[in-house]
C-alpha cells in the first residue's frame, strides 16, 4: 500500500483492517454472522409449519401467510446489508439510510396496525397424516418454538431423541416445546438486545461526549459530573425495579441498558475529540464555516470512532450477559424464548437436565466470547505500541 493510498484511508477503516487480519477476531465475527442468520431466518429454520406443500397439484407456501412484519425486516435488512456489503454502492449513503428508514417504518407500522395471528400447528400434522398433500417441504427443525406437541403425549423434559417418530436434536424442555427450535428463535433475543441496547448508548455517548471534546471547558466540567452520577447507577437493580412495576418486556430492557450504558462511550469519545480539534483539517473546516454537526460527525468522528468500537464490542457481551443473568431469576422477556430462561429449567426439578444446561449454556459461553476476542483484537489495533509490537513480530 503505497502512501498516497494510505492517507485516503481513514483511521477507523485501518484499526478494522488490522483487527480482523488475525484468526481470533475472523472466528468471533463467523460465530456473530452465523448467530445473525439464524436470527433473521429463524421463521424459516424452525417451525411446525411446511415450508411449501403441494395439495390438489396446486403449490404453496403456508409459512408466508404467517409471517410477521418483524419477520420480514429482519430478513429483508440481512439480504439488503449482504448486498451492500459486496457490491459497491452506487447510490449515495444518504439516499440508502432514507430507503432502509422508511421500509423499517413500513414494516414496524404494519406490525403495530395488524394483529397477531393465531397459529394452530395441529391442522397441518393433521392435514399430513390425511394424505392432504401431494409432498411437502419441512424446515430443518420442524418445530415451532411455541409448539407444545400436545398430541404426541408426554415430552416433557426429554433428552436429545432422533427416532422416526420424534426428531429432537436437542430434546424438549418442561412444556415439551423442542430445544433446539427455542434456541434458534432465543438467539433474536441475544443480538438484539445486545445490538439495539449497544446502538442507543453508542448515540448518546456518541453526542454528549463528541460535544464534551469539542467544546471542552465549562460544558466538559458538567458533562463529566452527568457522566459519573451515570456510572454510578446499579443497572442491575434498576432492571430489576423496572421489572417489577412495569413487567417483563425485552423492549424495556433494551432502553434501560442502553439509557444507561453510554458514559463509557461518552469518555473515550471526549478523549479523542480533545486531541482532534486542534488538529489542522479541524481548523480548516471551522475557518471554512462548516456546519458544527459536519465538523463533528463528517470530519471529527471518523478518527474519532475507533477506541469507541472496542467498548462496542464488549458492551455488547455485558449486555447480552445482562439479559441472559434476569431471565435466569425469572425475570426476563415472557413473549420470546431466551438462553437464559432456558438456561433456568436445567435447575429447575429435583433432577439435573443437562442438555437444559449445555446448549443454551455453551450458545452464552460461545457469543459473549466472540464478542470479547473482537474486542481484544480492536484494542491490540487501536494501541500504536501493540500494533508496532506486531509489527516488528511479523
């Protein structure tokens, strides 16, 4: 790479390219995009619905008449974000976030204004074992989270089965609801708790602490006192009151962690905008009578950005963690399956179920560890004394 080419690059693209040139970093973000598809496509990996049937030689698709708007984002926005990511852009950045703003909106719209459906999974075994269809496609796991398989008797608590009659990976848990189906469906829970809360902090930190830097002085000195009046806040127990008077709801959870999870955020950004803003293309563009917010967030924050993804990155683990840690005392989300409320039923009889333990168990283990060797490796890049050290090793 030659000088000129260098310079053309920002820094926070360098830190990137150098984190994940090593083998800890690439193996965490295969497991995060693996975790990402299974999230986004789980209606189509685990269900008790087929995925296409052939009835009177007529072909369809029952699957799609019971998919949420929810459902639909999310597998719209990983194929859009798979497209941009290898194809280059041949739209405007601006144009491509009002696109994806107003088909969220679409979608968030239409899941507020139509009502949940009621899905009875008996009417297609049924319509199965009558010989109704012609053929049918089944989902790799075909079961839905929420598919008590009351017809097959007692599957309470059963470990991990393959026989022709019953096809449990993982085995079933107390409601006799398939393992390996919740696991698949928990995992939306895990990454958009730790993505949307991680996202909400990352904003407010982003523009207290970029204004903290850029102005220094008084308005420092007052955020600063705001910053650690928040680090003072057991989040914990916040959680746990809001829980208490409000009830259980993963959206809650969501605002509260990320309300109060933006001081780090706020300090590392405030560091590096204090050595920024003195700096000679600063200068130039406050002389040139930019706006503030593009001297801010166009010219400042891209070299700016960098120390902020390393605590990203692990500020996601926490609160993955964090959601894990209230579903296990019960109190987390009750409209969503989740790894830690799994997690509970291992303990919850008198006999230990381990296959209850292992597998939501060993997914925690598995994604906060991703997140953290992500982590580690944005640091050693972000460091110039390790990054030289590597250097002169290589």
């Amino acid at each position: 790479m030659t000088k000129s080419s260098r310079n053309s690059v920002s820094y926070a693209s360098r830190i990137i390219s150098n984190a994940f040139s090593g083998w800890g970093a690439r193996i965490g973000l295969t497991w995060v995009v693996i975790l990402a598809f299974v999230a986004c496509f789980s209606p189509l990996l685990a269900n008790s619905m087929p995925l296409m049937v052939s009835e009177g030689g007529q072909i369809s698709m029952p699957i799609l008449r019971y998919l949420s708007a929810e459902d639909l984002m999310l597998i719209v926005l990983f194929i859009v974000a798979l497209l941009l990511w290898k194809t280059p852009l041949k739209f405007s950045t601006k144009a491509a976030i009002t696109a994806s703003s107003a088909l969220i909106a679409l979608l968030v719209g239409l899941a507020i204004l139509s009502p949940p459906k009621t899905i009875i999974y008996d009417q297609f075994r049924e319509a199965a074992a009558a010989g109704s269809y012609d053929w049918q496609v089944l989902p790799p796991i075909p079961y839905s989270p929420s598919d008590y398989l009351r017809d097959f008797g007692d599957n309470s608590l059963k470990a991990p089965m393959v026989s022709v009659e019953q096809f449990h990976l993982m085995g079933t848990d107390s409601t006799g609801s398939d393992v390996a189906s919740r696991m698949v469906h928990a995992s939306r829970v895990a990454l958009s708790i730790g993505f949307i809360a991680t996202g909400i902090s990352m904003i407010i930190g982003i523009i207290i602490g970029g204004q903290m830097g850029y102005f220094a002085g008084r308005f420092d000195m007052i955020g600063m006192r705001i910053v650690e009046i928040f680090e003072a806040i057991p989040v914990l127990f916040l959680l746990l009151a809001f829980v208490a008077f409000f009830g259980r709801s993963v959206y809650i959870l969501m605002i509260i962690i990320g309300v109060t999870g933006w001081s780090g955020y706020a300090r590392y950004i405030r560091a590096e905008f204090l050595k920024l803003r003195k700096q000679d293309y600063v200068q130039a563009a406050i002389a040139s009578g930019l706006p503030l917010r593009s001297i801010l967030f166009r010219h400042m924050l891209p070299n700016g950005i960098a120390p902020v993804l390393v605590v990203a990155s692990f500020g996601v683990a926490a609160a993955i963690l964090t959601e894990a840690t209230l579903s296990f005392l019960g109190l987390g989300p009750v409209e969503a399956p989740s790894w830690g409320s799994m997690l509970n039923e291992a303990v919850k009889s008198s006999v230990f179920n381990w296959w209850m333990a292992v597998f939501p168990g060993g997914a925690i283990f598995l994604t906060v560890f991703s997140y953290n060797l992500m982590g580690e490796a944005l640091r050693d890049a972000v460091d110039p004394q390790l990054s030289r050290k590597a250097g002169v090793v290589s």
